[in-house]
C-alpha cells in the first residue's frame, strides 16, 4: 500500500472532487506503467443487493486511470490537463468484495502526453483499467472499463 499517494488522494480530492473522497479509495501500488486502486465495499458504496455500486466502480476506473496520468505528468513537470471523454464498461460480475483497479497502459499515457507536448494540440488514446475482487486480483475481472483519454498542454497565460 502507498500511503503516501494516498494521502495525496485523499487531500486532492477532499477539495476537488469529494465523491473520490467519500468512498475512501486506497492507493495500492503506482508508478510510471501502472496504477492499482482500491475501493472498499462498506456502507458508502454498497448497493441495496450487497455488491459495489456502479457509480462506485466507474469512480474507481476514473482513478485508477487518470492517477496514473497525474504521475506521468508530474514526473515531467508538464503543465497538461487531463480528461476522460468517453467511457465503455463490461460487467462479468458482481462484485461482492473490494475491488482492485488495475491499469497498466503507462506506455500509452506517455505516449499522449510526449505527442501533446511536442505539438501543443490535443491527443486522445484508449485506457483500459481492469477490476477485480480484492480476495481474487490474479483471476478473472469482475469488470473490464475503456476510457478515451483526452490530454492537451496547457498554454502559458501571457500578460497583456
């Protein structure tokens, strides 16, 4: 467990995005070519049925992807915002205990954000993030999410 980066994920998103805060998301592993992410199953993201809300899981694919941006941008010291446009999700499962998020497209993120900065447009690629049971992380996914992401360098502002 990180809990470093967790802390930062707790502090970033009391402020600015609460429902990643809410559900208490736990940085497992990160670092330049994956992100693992852990949302627990208890009160606040259990639904009536006794498996993980799908508002739950779709914040925990968001995370677990944009997280490993965020990393990839901060070791460049890069000034990128980063964006999720589309998202596609496949349930196989319920998922009846935490759930992991795995992604391990690094290369891809850094790919978008090497091309954005190199010519200042905007860039797209598919991320897929992978969920799975806490008890079962090296069996079969419970849900399998693929977001396009969107990465544009910011401009510096200029004085007029």
């Amino acid at each position: 467990m990180d809990w470093k980066m967790t802390i930062v994920l707790r502090l970033v998103s009391l402020f600015k995005c609460p429902m990643v805060f809410f559900l208490g998301m736990i940085v497992e592993e990160i670092n330049l070519s994956i992100c693992k992410i852990r949302v627990p199953l208890r009160f606040r993201s259990k639904n009536p049925m006794g498996s993980m809300y799908f508002g739950a899981l779709a914040s925990g694919a968001d995370v677990a992807g944009a997280l490993i941006a965020y990393k990839i941008v901060m070791s460049k010291k890069a000034s990128v915002s980063i964006l999720f446009r589309d998202m596609r999700a496949e349930f196989f499962k319920k998922a009846t205990d935490d759930v992991v998020f795995v992604c391990k497209d690094g290369a891809i993120v850094e790919r978008v954000v090497n091309e954005t900065l190199a010519t200042c447009e905007g860039v797209e690629a598919d991320v897929t993030v992978n969920a799975y049971l806490r008890s079962n992380v090296d069996g079969d996914p419970v849900a399998k999410f693929k977001m396009l992401l969107a990465v544009k360098a910011r401009r510096a502002r200029t004085a007029v």
